[in-house]
C-alpha cells in the first residue's frame, strides 16, 4: 500500500500557548512526531499540515514536506479532523500523489516510536480494515462491563445492557480505548464516506509507558517528567 504520514499542527492552543512548537526536552514538540514519521520504513511520504508560518518553516527544517498551507477555516478551535485529513488528501490529489491510506500522527502524543508506526502499517495491510488504531487497555475498574448508567427509573444499570455483573476481574473480557497516537484509514473511507473509522477497525496496542496526550498545564509537566526518564 501507498500510504501518507500525515503530521497536522495549527498555530493557535488555548490550553498550552504556541504548544505545538514549545521546547520539550531540548526540542520542539512537533520535532518528536516529525523524526518518528521519518524513521518509518513504510511511509512513503512525510506531510505536515497547517495555516502557522512559524510551524511550517520548523517543519520544514526538520525534513517533513509542506506542499500546501492550510486554510485558516480549517485552523480554528472548531475545526474538525477529519476535514484537516481530507483537505490534505485532496490537495496532494491534486498534484498528482495518490495515496491508498492516510496515517495520522498527532503532535500531542509525541513518544510514539517509528517501530510502533511501522508495526502498525504491517498490521493494517495484513488485516484489510477500512481503519487501524493505536489503543491502550482499559484498567479493569473501568471495564465497560462494570460500569453503570442511569435508566429511566433513575436506577443504576449496567452499560453493557447485560442483566448480572461479572463477579471476578480474571472473568473480565479485554477492552480498549483510542490513545490517539496512531489512526491509519484508506482514502477512499475518508473521501466518500466522510469517516476516518470505516466499518471495520483493526487496532494495534500501544506501549503504555510512552503514552501521553498533551492537551493542559498538567499533561506537560507530566510529559517533560516522560522525556527526561526516555531520553537521558
């Protein structure tokens, strides 16, 4: 399969100001997405996506293509990725590169591991899915099949629609959450089904250890703890 890696990052963040290029470890955030997706082996092109001057000239110096700027009506708070993902697409249509599949790479999980994209990628062609996820598991207290929602009686019911509660945790069957690290999707899901989920999702689980989703104040100082244990 041909596929894009795909690297979006606006200049605007109102939990963290100017986030996507603030100094973590010694580097830039993007930098850690931007080396990861050129270590793969199996991205066949590196794009960064986005409307910030700065940003692009970053990303530039760091190796990743910029063939377009990101319109400012896709660069807002409101702006949904999706539509980020097919404006990208369709640009690059436009010039000619046609991709099989999308693999987006978010700069707030910035420890992800050119090993785990690759590994991902193998996965998802094996597989045949419209779409593959980097997922993390539940912890057993959050298990969907111990957890409760409010019926109409204003009585606690299990969420799972089932009618007794597993008893043991050793009984509880695996569940998974997105860890927003990785989402690989055909084109054609994204184009013409206006999805970047499909019908059938794959999933690939991530190393929990790495994982971080930098969106507040706190996640950061968590993050800046990760990377001096990570890269000392």
């Amino acid at each position: 399969m041909k596929i894009l890696g795909l690297i979006p990052a606006r200049g605007g963040s109102k939990g963290i100001p100017n986030k996507n290029r603030k100094v973590l470890n010694g580097k830039p955030l993007l930098q850690y997405t931007i080396e990861a997706a050129l270590g793969s082996k199996l991205l066949n092109k590196v794009v960064f996506s986005s409307e910030d001057e700065t940003l692009i000239k970053l990303a530039k110096s760091l190796g990743a293509e910029v063939p377009f700027v990101r319109p400012s009506n896709l660069s807002n708070d409101n702006s949904g990725t999706l539509e980020v993902v097919q404006h990208a697409i369709k640009k690059l249509k436009e010039n000619g590169n046609d991709f099989d599949a999308v693999c987006l790479l978010q700069v707030t999980n910035p420890f992800r591991t050119s090993e785990l994209i690759d590994k991902a990628i193998k996965k998802f062609e094996i597989s045949g899915t419209d779409t593959l996820l980097s997922v993390l598991k539940v912890p057993h207290e959050y298990n969907p099949h111990w957890t409760f929602k409010v019926s109409e009686s204003g009585y606690l019911k299990l969420a799972t629609g089932e009618n007794r509660i597993i008893k043991r945790r050793q009984d509880l069957p695996d569940a998974y959450h997105r860890d927003g690290a990785i989402y690989l999707v055909k084109t054609d899901i994204v184009l013409n089904q206006n999805t970047l989920y499909g019908k059938t999702i794959s999933y690939i689980e991530s190393n929990s250890k790495l994982h971080i989703n930098i969106d507040t104040a706190k996640d950061w100082e968590k993050a800046v703890e990760m990377a001096k244990k990570l890269y000392l």
